[in-house]
C-alpha cells in the first residue's frame, strides 16, 4: 500500500497497479480565487489517467474542485457519501464525467485490492471521513470531518489501529470574520483550537502516525492575503505537538505535496522550505499568478447585481417559517474593486427589502458585507456557505444582539445550499433514514446541544471537550486490519 500527497485535501492511493485518488483539488485556485494549493500541488498527469476511481469526500470547493475533475477525470467512476442533500451528485452529473456511486454510511467499497468506506458526520453538511484498507494496512482520513465521541470509538474499533491517521488542523469558516464594534476583542474563534483539536483527535484514534492534512493553502487574493497570518501551518502544529506535555503517544509526520508513505518502505518527506521564510515564499507566490489576479479584478468590475438577483436574496432569506427568521433589520452590501458598493436592508421577519434605506450599516444595523461577485453567485446559485469559506466577505455589527440577528440570517441562507431550505418531505426522509446507521451521531449533538447551552461554551471548545472525553488510548500494534464486507466498483 502506498499513498501520496498531491495537494492541500488530494491523495493517491495504490495497491499493486490500482490507483484511487481522493478529494483532487490540482489546478489553479478556488473560493474566487481566494484559496490556492500551498505548497503548490505535486502530481504527474500522466498518471492522473490511471486512476481506477474517484472519491469526493464533501462539497467544498477544496475538495470538489470542477476544474479539476473535468481535466483529468472524465469517465472515472466517482463515489460520494449518500447524504441527505442531492447538491454534489447532481452538480456531478451536469458536469458528465463519469458514473457516480453514493456510498451509504458505513458501507465499504472495494476498488480492485483496495477497500473505501466513508462515515458521514454533520449536522446539515455532511463532511465525510474516509477509511482506506489495503494489503493488511489500513489510513484514516479524517479531512474536515469532526469525528468524536462514540462515533469515532466505532471506527477505530472496527478498522484500527491505524498505520496513518490525517485530520485539518486550520479554519474553514468565517468566525475570523466576525466584528463587533461595542466589543472589538470580542472571540468568535481561536486560532489555537485548531492544533488543539487535532491532537486530542490524534489522542483518541492513536494511530502510529499522524498526518496534518487538508490545511495545505493560502490565501493570494488581495481581500484576504492578511489573513494568511490566521492560517494554522503543519510546521506551528509540529511545534505546538513538541511542547504537550505528556508527549503524546503518536508520531506527527509532515506529508507536504510530493510526500509518499508505503508500507513496505516508509517515508520520503517533502521538505519544509516554503515556510522557512513563510513572508517571503507568499510574496514570490502572489507576483507569480499577479496576471491571474489582475484579470480577476477586471472581471469582478463589470459584475452586475440585478434587481431580480435582490429579490431573489429576499426569497432565501424568508423560506423559512416566519417565527424561525431573525427580528430585525440586517443591510446586505455588495463591493466592487472601484470602492463602489450597493446596499439592501432585509427584515426577514417582516418580509421586506429597503435599497434606499439610510441606516448606517455596522453601527445602525448589522451588516453582511460581500464583494459583488461573491454575492451574486451566492444567491444565484445557493452558495452562502461557500461564500463565508471564501473569507472574502465580513460580518459587522455594533453590540452581541446585533451579531447574533446576523449570524442567525446567515445561517438560514446557507441552509439552502444544504438543501435544508425550503423544507421538503424527501430531504427529511433520506435525512431520517440516513441518521438509523447514524445514531451514535446523534448522542454526539445532544451532548453538543448541552455544552453550548448549559455550560454557555462557543462551539470550538465544544468540539475540545467531546474530543477529550475520548481519552487517551493504549497505542495498539498497527499491521493487521479487521476485514469488511462491501460492494466493488469496477
């Protein structure tokens, strides 16, 4: 068994001549040229038309990455988690590639000598884990998915002990985002939490080795090239993991693009030098695609917002029943590269839309600021939460009751792109059937549900102290996987 690492999430697996590769991000950027591969991807095309299989593990753009799919994967089968939403198999089959198999929540999945299961996790979304067994070794990949509690005691009873183990370890989401004016050293998130949570994830699984994955990236655009100084690198995880005390019982490998480990020969690590001088390698990064990020410019200058597209924002955001809308005034602002903007304040309680309004937006009411063309594809095609990812946007508001109205607008607009809104009898059938193979999920919210609440904790330290009721594990020998049955893909 040998896996490599092409990129920030993207994996290739071999067993003998058959090669399946995961979550393929390879070219350019993604998230309107937000994110980009750092270190920059590491793969050999032609073997890309080797591959016997695809698997996508969610449907964030940094793991389903259209470019990509259309260049080097056309006619592959594809497996996807069979998940309540239809969003990333039907956004499959309109790009024609190949055949598309969803995989049911535990089921294993045989490709030639390799078997693939997937474990569903997430409230809504569903992000996928991916468990990978070949010639006695087994790998678990983690990527975005939360795993904890009994849900990951389930897996590595049944799969482990695990030869590698890899999770993310930085933020995915627009918590940096957040401001309020009233209480600007307000926290909304802790960068931190991330190289926390991956080593109390790596406690719980106790694998031989742990893998940094998924984090892998930058940020080049310049709405957000600051916030490169938020991402949590492999080599700051590297030192936080050197400093625990106790050590932990686990071997932290950094598998940058172009690192491989077999079972037979071990390791060859790719070397550290892009972060040597961090500044710098993203400085000579940015110059290099500034042609790229010129005509991006040029074209985020003549987007359009149309009167439709506002009404249109109107309609997502009063889907939902009216007592589950937040009360009050909240401005949405579109951006342009010029410094031009437009405004339109939603009441989505009341139903209604103000383009002339004079509220001021941020100290007057809340205000969800987006450049022009991150909103308009956002309500034209459902993505709100892909436009949070993005980090391009911000989130502003004078005091707590403010941002709280805010964020609760915000999350019922990316309710649609779950596929949650508007409510639908299917959605929450398959979602009910799903969550019978999921129950052990299931006690993982309430338990979530409680922290929050009762004990008043942001959700980042919720995630802390699930992870950490899991305890510390005896390191059991690698070597020996438990067998599993399943289906073939051919």
């Amino acid at each position: 068994m040998e896996v490599s690492i092409l990129s920030h999430a993207c994996m290739l697996v071999r067993s003998g001549d058959t090669r399946v590769i995961v979550d393929p991000w390879l070219l350019g950027s993604c998230y309107w040229r937000s994110w980009w591969n750092f270190p920059r991807a590491q793969f050999d095309a032609d073997e890309m038309a080797k591959v016997d299989a695809v698997v996508i593990s969610h449907v964030h753009w940094d793991h389903w990455h259209g470019p990509t799919l259309k260049r080097f994967f056309r006619g592959k089968p594809i497996i996807v988690p069979d998940e309540p939403g239809m969003r990333s198999r039907r956004d499959l089959a309109a790009l024609r590639l190949g055949p598309v198999q969803a995989a049911r929540h535990g089921e294993t999945i045989h490709v030639g000598p390799i078997a693939l299961t997937l474990y569903q996790f997430g409230l809504f979304l569903n992000d996928a884990a991916l468990v990978i067994e070949a010639d006695g070794h087994a790998v678990l990949n983690a990527n975005d998915a939360k795993l904890a509690g009994g849900v990951l005691k389930r897996i590595v009873a049944r799969h482990g002990p695990f030869d590698l183990a890899m999770r993310s370890h930085s933020s995915a989401n627009p918590r940096s985002r957040f401001r309020t004016l009233d209480d600007p050293d307000a926290k909304f998130d802790d960068r931190d939490h991330y190289f926390r949570s991956f080593a109390l994830f790596m406690d719980a699984v106790q694998p031989r080795h742990a893998v940094p994955f998924a984090s892998n990236h930058c940020h080049l655009h310049g709405d957000v090239f600051d916030l490169n100084s938020y991402i949590s690198n492999p080599v700051e995880l590297a030192a936080h993991v050197a400093a625990a005390s106790p050590r932990h019982r686990w071997d932290l490998k950094l598998m940058l693009p172009g690192s491989t480990w077999s079972s037979s020969h071990g390791f060859a690590l790719a070397p550290t030098t892009p972060f040597d001088d961090l500044a710098t390698s993203l400085a000579d990064y940015r110059a290099a695609i500034q042609p790229t990020l010129a005509r991006t410019r040029d074209a985020e200058q003549a987007v359009v917002i149309s009167d439709r597209a506002w009404d249109r924002l109107l309609g997502l955001a009063t889907a939902a029943p009216a007592w589950a809308r937040p009360k009050g005034p909240v401005c949405i602002e579109a951006t342009w590269p010029d410094g031009r903007s437009e405004r339109a304040v939603i009441d989505a309680r009341a139903g209604t839309i103000d383009r002339a309004s004079t509220l001021e937006p941020g100290r007057g009411v809340p205000v969800m600021r987006f450049p022009a063309v991150v909103l308009r594809d956002a309500i034209a095609r459902n993505m709100f939460h892909h436009a949070g990812i993005s980090k391009r946007c911000a989130f502003i508001a004078a005091d707590a009751a403010a941002m709280k109205r805010l964020q609760k607008l915000f999350r019922l607009l990316e309710l649609h792109e779950h596929e949650v809104l508007p409510l639908r009898s299917a959605y929450l059938a398959r979602m009910l059937r799903g969550y019978v193979g999921r129950w052990r999920e299931v006690a993982v919210y309430f338990r979530a549900a409680w922290l929050a609440k009762a004990r008043r904790l942001p959700m980042y330290l919720v995630e802390e102290r699930i992870l950490a009721s899991g305890g510390q594990r005896s390191p059991l020998p690698a070597g020996t996987v438990q067998p599993t049955s399943g289906t073939t893909v051919t």
